[in-house]
C-alpha cells in the first residue's frame, strides 16, 4: 500500500508533519511526501519517507499546472491532504483515489483574534493531522514531530560549536512583531552564559544581524544563515534545550527531542504551534487583547505581550531541564 502525504508549507508545519510518518508506517503503507523546495532536505535519509517529491512554488501556478502534477501522482491507495488550501483541494480533486484532509480550524484560529475567550481552548496541530489518519481507520496515539539527526551528522557540524553544555537561542522570526525584544534576548543570553552555559545563534540569513548583535554582546556562536536545514537539526539535537520565538527552530527542537521554551507574543499558544507538555514550554502574557494576530504579522504600539521579563524566561527555561 502507498500513501500520499501532502504539505507545501511552511517549514515549521512540514516539521510538524513528522508526527504521523511512523503511524503511517506502521499501518504498513510506503509513504511518499509532497512539498515545497527546499523543505524536502529535512526527510532526507528518513526510512519512514519512500521518496520526497519536491516542487516549486512556482511550478504550481494555475489550475493547468496542478492537473498536470496529479497525473504524475498515481497508484497511490490514499492521501492526506495536511494544507487543505485551495491550492491543495484543487490538486487532490484531480486524484481517482480516497483523500483525507486535516480539518485546520481556520475559522476558529481567526476568530480567536475577535472573541478572545475562544483561545481557551487549545488546539495542537499534530493532533489534527492525527485526526485526518483516524478518518482513514489509521490508530495514532500521541503523536509527536519526530526527525532523527544522524552521528555522521552531529559529527560534521562539531566544527561549528561552542563547548558543552550550549543553549540555542533563536532570536529571529518571520515577521518582526512575533519577536521577543532583542534587549531582552540579550539579557536572557547573558544570564545564561553566567550559569555557565555558552550559546548558539540559529536563523535563516535574514536574522544574520540579530545574530550578529548576540554575538558581539554575549559571546554567542552566530550561526544564522550559515546552516542547511538538516545541519540545524544536528546542531540543536547536541544542545541543551532551545530558547524561541514563534517559529520554526521550535519546532526543529521537538523534532529533535530536546526541551523548547517558546515566547509568544501577538500570536497565542492556542492556534496550535505551542509544545505538548512533555516538549516543553510556552511563555504568554495572555492579556485580554491576546492573540491580536493570526500570523504575527499585526504590528502592534505598546508590545505589552511581551512583557515578559528575561529572568522569568531564564527561571522557566532552567526549570524545564530540570524536568527534562
């Protein structure tokens, strides 16, 4: 039996999509994953993927485009359809084989940023691709990113780290106001490296700068930019734990079992991205006008979500090793 996974983005959701890989092998079926370049590196060499199709966003433009990638996606005896956009909806229609495709909750997730009381309810996006494979009759139970790093792997990017014990710290995120003030992160930093921890900067090369500025002020390994993503992985999974925004190195540490304490700040913890309790942590303020931003991009005056002072984020992040 093959089955076909689908999710085209972003990198943290592709990450995330590692949670029913093992499911899906267990059931007994070969697994194949669609998605965007350059994510697919991150499956490379995992035995639970039998093959990674790769495409370009720009590939996919139009509906003729989407006919034709689907006649190259045949014999499969099902699919699930972990994006459920219309981009997907219209690939999948093209299919003459079953397709389950994860309920995202989008109306929730957005009404959320209205009637706040909503974010009571926590939802967490591993537990929803879970469900689309229960629809399927597939049993998942507790269903964690999982991506193993090889030591060949760790071995390579040794070169770049600091002595043990280190802490990464990823003080960047997609859009500005989903990052936790670089003051802060300063003092976090330091405060870290005073109880004898060194430090490593990760990000994509658009962080270069923050990484830079914790480099130059607290002694950290500023590795932004200078990573593939399977190199990231490697070095996250020698670390102690990860320190982040809402964004994707979070979710590399879950990947790559080691504890997360992740800050969020417009966006909240009930959307889905925040790490199961056995993963680690999420630090809101969770103020009446939270969450004010679906994706983070909402710029917002007073910042007072993250109002979160850095010893708070040091003590809760040393208590979580403590529990790890």
């Amino acid at each position: 039996m093959r089955a076909l996974v689908i999710r085209l983005s972003s990198l943290g959701d592709v990450i995330l999509v590692s949670s029913v890989l093992s499911p899906l092998r267990r059931a007994g079926f070969k697994v194949d994953l669609l998605t965007y370049a350059p994510f697919g590196e991150l499956y490379k060499g995992d035995n639970r993927v039998s093959r990674v199709i790769e495409v370009k966003r720009e590939e996919l433009k139009d509906f003729f485009d989407l006919k034709e990638l689907a006649k190259e996606l045949s014999g499969y005896s099902l699919a699930f359809d972990l994006h459920s956009t219309l981009k997907t909806k219209l690939l999948t229609r093209f299919f003459s084989f079953p397709v389950y495709t994860y309920k995202k909750h989008a109306l929730l997730r957005r009404l959320m940023t209205v009637f706040k009381p909503l974010k009571s309810r926590w939802l967490f996006v591993p537990e929803l691709y879970a469900d689309a494979l229960r629809k399927a009759g597939i049993e998942v139970k507790n269903p964690r990113p999982e991506i193993a790093v090889s030591e060949k792997e760790r071995r390579e990017v040794g070169k770049y780290l600091p002595p043990s014990p280190f802490v990464v710290v990823a003080p960047g995120a997609r859009w500005e106001a989903k990052r936790y003030p670089l003051e802060k992160f300063l003092a976090v930093a330091l405060s870290l490296k005073e109880r004898g921890f060194s430090l490593v900067s990760i990000g994509g090369k658009e962080d270069w700068e923050v990484g830079k500025f914790l480099e130059e002020k607290a002694g950290a390994f500023n590795l932004c930019g200078k990573l593939t993503l399977r190199e990231s992985l490697a070095v996250i999974s020698l670390s102690s734990g990860v320190i982040s925004n809402d964004s994707a190195v979070l979710h590399m540490g879950r990947a790559v079992k080691v504890p997360v304490l992740a800050i969020f700040g417009p966006t909240h913890p009930a959307f889905g991205f925040a790490p199961f309790e056995d993963e680690g942590t999420a630090l809101t303020r969770n103020l009446p006008c939270s969450p004010c931003s679906l994706h983070g991009k909402t710029r917002c005056r007073e910042r007072l979500c993250f109002d979160i002072p850095p010893e708070e984020v040091v003590e809760n992040f040393l208590s979580l090793l403590k529990r790890s």
